[in-house]
C-alpha cells in the first residue's frame, strides 16, 4: 500500500509541475494572440495550440484533483447519513472512480492499439489500411503534427488516474471531508 501511495504522491507531483508551465504556455499563448491580432498578422496555430493546452492542463487537472481528493461533490445525501454509511459511500465512490480510471486506460489501448502499430512495422499508412482506425494518420488543423500526439493526454490520463484511484482506495476515504477542513477554519486564517 505504501508502494503504490508513493508512485501516486511522485505522479502527482510531476502533474502539478507540467500543469504549471501548461499555464505559462497558455497565458504566453493568449498574449500572442492578442497582440498578432491586433497588429493585424494573426498567427492561426496559436488558437489550435492554446485549445490543445487547456484540454491537456484540464485532462492532468482532473487527475491531480482525483489524488488530493478536492474534486467537486454533492454531498446533500451523505452528510444525512451516519459516520460509517459516510465511509462506505466514500468507499463506494472510490471504487467507481477506480473502474472508470482502469476502463479508461483498457479503452485507451484498444484506441491507440500498440500492437497492431507494431505489426505493421510503426507504418501508419499500413495501420490505418488494416485496422480502420486513423488515429496515427490523421494531423491537425493548423499545426500539422499527428493527432495522436494530441490526443496522447487521454491515456496518460488514464494511467495517472488509475495510479491515484488504486491508491485512494488502498488508502481508505479521508477522516474528514476536504470541504468539512476548509469551512472549519476559523477566518482569520482566510
């Protein structure tokens, strides 16, 4: 169980860094725009570039939120309940959240299918041909790079998720709830 906490707690960590310099790359983005724009010289990338980076900072958000446990809750139902159906709930909804995190990396390779890839020798052309999926083939608008490349956040998504979804449910349900802590603060501490 420590093992497993501990990949979870060194992905998270990497997961707020790249999250923080796709924030950087979004605002330098945004600014870049404005200013081509105004200039008159759009530059057309930089839209499909800064789309690309909010899907990818709110793919690895979504993951880095999943570990610590702040994601957002209707808990109208479980604060009616007694402290032990509160833990079941919350175990329940870990392992829920665990099945969609592992569906979603099964789905993912089935997507990607690495295998096939390597049978056709990495030649995307041959890929498409036999297994009518065009995920390597097909580039973007603007860019011109490979999809894929793009689309590559869902499965590290995935991994990441199902990393921190093992370990939330080895882990048991927090003591108390993330949104319980954070009104019990008294407000000078605000």
């Amino acid at each position: 169980m420590r093992y497993v906490s501990r990949v979870s707690n060194a992905v998270l960590s990497v997961e707020k860094r790249f999250i923080t310099v796709l924030a950087a790359v979004l605002v330098v983005l945004i600014l870049l725009n404005i200013v081509t724009r105004a200039l008159g010289a759009a530059i057309f990338w930089v839209d499909e570039l800064a789309i690309y980076t909010m899907i990818w900072m709110a793919l690895i958000g979504a993951s880095a939120m999943l570990r610590m446990r702040i994601g957002i809750a209707v808990t109208l139902v479980t604060d009616l309940l007694p402290g032990g159906f509160q833990h079941v709930v919350a175990r329940l909804v870990d392992v829920i959240v665990a099945f969609f995190a592992i569906t979603l990396l099964v789905l993912s390779w089935q997507w990607y299918d690495p295998v096939a890839l390597i049978q056709s020798n990495f030649d995307f052309d041959e890929f498409a041909q036999t297994s009518f999926k065009f995920i390597y083939s097909e580039p973007t608008n603007t860019i011109g790079i490979r999809k894929f490349w793009v689309w590559l956040a869902v499965p590290l998504m995935g991994i990441a998720m199902s990393i921190h979804a093992i370990a939330n449910l080895l882990e048991g349900p927090p003591e108390e709830p993330a949104a319980s802590k954070a009104n019990a603060r008294p407000l000078r501490e605000l």
